[in-house]
C-alpha cells in the first residue's frame, strides 16, 4: 500500500490557539491558512489578532513517518546560527498526540519567498547569481562534522558506516532490493550494480563525513530581491537530512536544473579538491534516480516510473 501523506487536516482557530498557547505564547490566534511544503508533511500558517505579531508556522506529520517531527528538530538544532541564511526556530514540538492526533511543530516563519516561485520572474543573471549563492550555503553546510556516515534519525546518525564506501554500497544495494521488490526491471537492476561496482572506488576520496541538507532545491528555500538584487534568505525542510559525502549534497542539488544552473551552483560551491569529482556527480545523480524511482513506486506515483527507468537507463551511459 502507498505511504499516506501529507495530512489534510481542517485546523480551526480554536485548536491552533490551544497550539499556541501550550508554546506559552499569549497571542490570540486569528485565522490558519495552508502553506506550500514539501511532500511529506502539511505546512500552516498561524497568523495573529495583533499584526505587529509575526505569524507562526505549524507543520504535521504523516502518521507513518512521525518520527520526522524529532529528526528535523535535531537536525535544525545542528544548524542553528552556524549558516549565513535564516532557519527556522522550534518553539514547540508535540508527539503526545493529544491536540492533533499527529506528531507536529511549532515554529518561527522565515522571511522571503519560496525561491521555485520567484525565479520564474527573475532575469537569466539574476537567476544565475542566486544559485551561485546555494552553492555557497551548500559550502556552510559541509563545515559541520559528523560522527559517521548514514541516514539521520530522530536522534542522530541511523545506521552508522565507518566509510563513505560502506554507507553507499549498503544503499545501492538496500535500494537495488527494493526496485525489484516494487517491479524494477530485474536486468537493469544488475546493470546499475555492475556499473556502481566498477566505479566504487570513486567513495573512498571522501573520508570525513559532513551534515548534507540532501534536498536543497528552489521549493526548500526562501529569497527576497532589493535593489534588483536577489538574496537566499532562508532554507526549510531538514526531513531528508544525511550525514555523507558533501559531493552526494551537491549531486542532489543539481539533479533537477538545467546547465547553465548546474554550473552556477558549482561556481558558488568553490574548489572540489577532489580528484574526479565529476566523474563522481554522475555516480551520485544515477544512485538518486534509482531512490526516487523507488520513492515513486513507494507513494503511489507510477506515472513517473517510466520516464525514471529511461533516467536510470541514461545515467548508466555516463
């Protein structure tokens, strides 16, 4: 059965000011609208009687993924103050139960617009300077040292590697099981695992594992324009988080744009220092197309499976 998603939930003002009231905040509450957000959970916003008053933002959490609540409050807690743009603040997290019948947060709302809608006004160099810019905040993410290499959960590190090799041998094979499992073509699942053995030793470069947003694209992150200027002024959605390789952050953020996009995020990115760094994007973009494959097939999606299996088949001619 496909996961269930993004809970629909009609918040009245009476339960988000008993929300709001458990922060200990004594602002009345004067009306909740939906936000955009990602796929996963649904995102509101609690605006207030007094306007002097910032609004506030509250995000649920599907049943079936609950514990995201607790990793992407340890996850923000990592990043807090330690990158140049503005993120969220946690005022309150709830797994009780109690109020929603759903694990949610409280938190602060960030200046800005949603960048995937702003850029669509934006001229071609204005556009391009902002993603130099998420290149640059890629950087600041990759200063701050993990433990070990892995996914991470509620608390930390989940299935900690001692190498970047170990982590991702266990992942393409983890998601080779599962492409099969939901109806991949099984052939072409030993393709893309001859392909990763061959080119394995590309993971061993990186020795030191770094906090990776994993899912740093225009829809996660906020920007203004002043002055014909544009400027990221915040970053959302720390769900998918990972402690790894910071080229597998970077592999993930240009998997979506156009060229000329690409490489402004690599010109703001700076210097690899990386022997065959290139060579080892294009092993990270194949193992993400194999996992949103699997995450597709995983929600229900099969519309894009097709399209997704050509990708695969593409990325294995790299």
């Amino acid at each position: 059965m496909p996961l269930h998603l993004k809970p629909d939930l009609q918040l009245s003002v009476a339960t988000a000011q008993a929300i709001v009231d458990q922060a200990g905040s004594e602002h009345a509450v004067a009306a909740v609208s939906r936000l955009h957000g990602g796929e996963i959970a649904a995102v509101y916003e609690i605006a207030f009687v007094d306007p002097a008053s910032s609004p506030l933002v509250l995000k649920v959490y599907p049943d079936e993924l609950h514990w995201k609540m607790q990793k992407e409050v340890t996850v923000i807690g990592l990043v807090q103050d330690r990158v140049s743009v503005s993120v969220p603040r946690i005022l309150f997290s709830d797994d009780s139960k109690r109020l929603l019948g759903l694990n949610f947060t409280l938190m602060t709302r960030l200046d800005g617009s949603i960048l995937g809608r702003l850029e669509t006004a934006l001229p071609s160099a204005q556009k391009l300077s902002v993603y130099a810019q998420i290149g640059g905040l890629l950087r600041e993410f990759h200063r701050i040292s993990m433990e070990a290499f892995g996914y991470i959960g509620p608390k930390g590190v989940w299935t900690a590697h001692p190498t970047n090799r170990l982590y991702l041998t266990h992942q393409f094979q983890r998601k080779l099981n599962e492409f099969t499992e939901r109806g991949g073509d099984a052939g072409l699942a030993q393709q893309v695992a001859d392909h990763f053995a061959g080119r394995a030793e590309l993971l061993d470069a990186c020795t030191r594992a770094v906090l990776c947003h994993n899912d740093l694209h225009a829809g996660n992150l906020l920007a203004s324009v002043a002055d014909g200027s544009p400027r990221l002024t915040g970053v959302l959605d720390f769900e998918n988080a990972l402690a790894g390789d910071p080229l597998m952050d970077v592999a993930k953020s240009l998997y979506y744009l156009d060229a000329e996009s690409r490489q402004a995020v690599v010109r703001g990115y700076g210097t690899m220092d990386r022997a065959r760094w290139s060579q080892t994007l294009d092993l990270y973009h194949l193992y993400f197309v194999l996992e949103l494959w699997c995450w597709m097939a995983q929600i229900g999606n099969g519309q894009r499976l097709e399209q997704l299996t050509l990708d695969l088949t593409t990325a294995l001619e790299i």
